[in-house]
C-alpha cells in the first residue's frame, strides 16, 4: 500500500554554516569592534547570542535571519524570544530551533487529510504523521491538501513508497 510520511525536520549543518559565516561577519563588522559579541549553538535546537547591548544583539538577529536565508533554512522553524538583560550590562537572547511535528499540529494535519473524504489514512507516528492510500493520486491530493493549510511549521514529505 503506498504511503508517505510528513515530518518537519531541519538541515543542521546548513543552520551550521550559516552560524559560521554570522560569527565571521560579526568578527569583521566595525559596528561589532570590541563588544565580544557571542554566538552560541548547543547543536540541536538552541542558539543563544550574546552581546554589549540591546542593539547589538538585534543588529545580530539581522545578520543571522541573513545567513539563514541564503542557507535556505526556512525562517518557520526559528523562534526568536525576548532580549533579556544579562550579566555586566550585557544583553542576550535565545533562539529556538522548531523540529517535529508537536501533538497538537500533528492532529490538525491529519484532521485536514480526513476532511478530504479520501480513501487515505493518516496516522500519528511519534513526531511526524504517516499518510496510507490505496491510490498513488488520493496521496499526492492529501499532499496539495496539507500543503495548502498553513500549520506554521515547514513540512517535507519523505519516504514515499509505493
């Protein structure tokens, strides 16, 4: 029976490069002369920024949004939070990185595949939803139909099988 899972997943060595070329753009800025400003990356899902001010670290946000972009990761997964003061005047801020399908848009999703009035079942299956169909065209109509609902996170459609 074909089937295909939708999954929301990021490319984490293209968050890397793009934190790599930030850093480097930041180090070179003259605007960034002498504020040790810091970009920091737990290589999962948390990035924290650092910076002399308030400023400085949305001058940052900016420089990374950037880099991100080019690097074609989409901007739905990143969760920018609230500039925060930290230690000696400083200023930091972190950012989250979105990556699964939560319970909650995982219900949404399939409740949009059986609106559809398909002969497809859709199932939740951790943090991703697995779509099952007899015909191949019942499939791709779930997909447009997914596709065409925003749910705020950025969908791949993997592992089509047939």
């Amino acid at each position: 029976m074909p089937s295909f899972d939708v999954v929301s997943q990021l490319n984490l060595q293209e968050v890397d490069n793009a934190l790599n070329q930030a850093r480097k753009e930041v180090a070179q800025r003259y605007d960034f002369k002498d504020t040790r400003t810091v970009i920091d990356w737990d290589k999962k899902e948390k990035i924290s920024i650092e910076s002399a001010d308030e400023f400085k670290v949305k001058a940052v946000d900016e420089v990374l949004t950037e880099k991100l972009e080019r690097r074609q990761v989409p901007l739905k997964a990143v969760e920018f939070c609230k500039i925060e003061p930290g230690p000696g005047g400083r200023a930091k801020q972190e950012i989250k990185l979105k990556q699964g399908i939560d319970a909650d848009r995982a219900r949404e999703i399939v409740k949009v595949v059986k609106d559809m009035k398909l002969k497809v079942q859709a199932q939740i299956m951790g943090d991703q939803v697995r779509v099952s169909g007899k015909k191949r065209d019942e499939l791709q109509g779930a997909i447009q139909a997914i596709r065409a609902r925003d749910v705020d996170l950025p969908l791949q459609f993997v592992n089509f099988r047939d």
